[in-house]
C-alpha cells in the first residue's frame, strides 16, 4: 500500500473526484439520510459545476488520495479569514478503510495548516456518523458546538462542529 496526497489541479480529476463521491455518499449516508436528500447534496456539493465553484469562487482546495496510483479518497479543505481552516470534505472509499490512512490524511490537512499560519482545523459532521466522530476524537477533535444548516430542496444538516487545536 503506498498511499499519495496531492492537490488537484487539473479538471479531468475533478471528474474522477465527483464520480468517486458519488459512490461514497451514497454507501455512507444513504441509510442515514435517505435516497432522496444523498442525490440533492451530491449534486449540490459534490458536481463536477458544484466543486469548479467551489475552487474558483470559495477558496476551496480539493486533494485526492491515490493507493497505488488509483483513487481511492479525497479531502477538501478552505483558509477561513480568522486563525482556521476548515476542514469540508474527508472521504476514503470503504475497502481503503481501517487502515490509518485517515490518520495520514489528517496529518496532512495540519500539515497544510499549520504552512498558512493557521492555529485551527474546524469540520462539521452529521451527528450519527459515529465512526466519523470516532476517528475524529481519537485524532483530538473535540465537540465545540452544533448546528442545524438548512441547505434548500427541505433538507437540513444536523451537525457537530469539531475543532482541532494545532
Ligand atoms: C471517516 C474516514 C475517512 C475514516 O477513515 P478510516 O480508514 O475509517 O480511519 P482509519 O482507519 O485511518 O483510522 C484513523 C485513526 O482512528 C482510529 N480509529 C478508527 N476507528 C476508531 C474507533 N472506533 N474508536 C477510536 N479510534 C478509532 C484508528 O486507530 C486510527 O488511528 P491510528 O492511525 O493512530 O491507528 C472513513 O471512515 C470514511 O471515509 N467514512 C465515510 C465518509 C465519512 O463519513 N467522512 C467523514 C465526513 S465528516
């Protein structure tokens, strides 16, 4: 297993990053939110249209995660105007799992902060997704607040905020 992080810069990425999320989503939150509200949020968050917006108008910077040279996972990350960075998108396809390459993943998002000055590392994550959360707490994250996100279509997000002091 040789795990690569690197940025991605190139369009045709983008493409292989959105199909891949598509199929994370779906086998991660499809139980836990239901069909209808894991095709609004792909389509909404995780388009090809949606993440070029993301990148060219939000501050986003997407990173893939390749094992052997192919896809397996992705990370999107955004410098906040204050002392942190915000951790949106932490994803591994579920045979890549349970192998610490979150943890390296992780690293590497700190890594990335700490380079720009940043003091913080904030995400928010659905409340029932307990592993997440595990991973999360085991790594240092702590709970800092909730927060319910009304994202449109009659969908809400009830969330944990989680921070990370660097
Ligand atoms: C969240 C996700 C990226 C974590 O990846 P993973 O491969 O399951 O996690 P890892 O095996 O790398 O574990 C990371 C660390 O947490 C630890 N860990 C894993 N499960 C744990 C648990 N239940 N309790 C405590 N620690 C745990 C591991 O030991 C590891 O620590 P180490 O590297 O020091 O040994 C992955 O499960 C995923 O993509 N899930 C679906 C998408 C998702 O929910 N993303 C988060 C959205 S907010």
């Amino acid at each position: 297993m040789s795990v690569e992080i690197k940025k991605v810069k190139y369009y045709p990425e983008l493409r292989e990053i959105a199909a891949l999320a598509d199929i994370i989503w779906h086998e991660c939150y499809g139980e836990l939110l239901g069909q209808g509200q894991v095709d609004y949020m792909v389509e909404k968050f995780q388009s090809v249209d949606a993440m070029t917006e993301q990148i060219e108008k939000q501050g986003y910077t997407y990173l893939s995660v390749c094992d052997d040279e192919e896809l397996c996972g992705y990370i999107g990350i955004k410098p906040e105007a204050d002392d942190r960075l915000f951790l949106s998108k932490l994803y591994l396809r579920n045979d890549k799992r349970g192998r610490g390459t979150a943890s390296a993943m992780l690293n590497y998002v700190f890594e990335e902060a700490r380079k720009i000055g940043k003091k913080r590392v904030y995400l928010t994550v659905n409340k029932h997704n307990s592993h997440a959360i595990d991973v999360y707490k085991k790594t240092g994250f702590v709970v800092a607040d909730t927060a319910v996100t009304d994202i449109g279509g009659g969908y809400v997000m009830d969330d944990y905020i989680m921070e990370y002091v660097l």
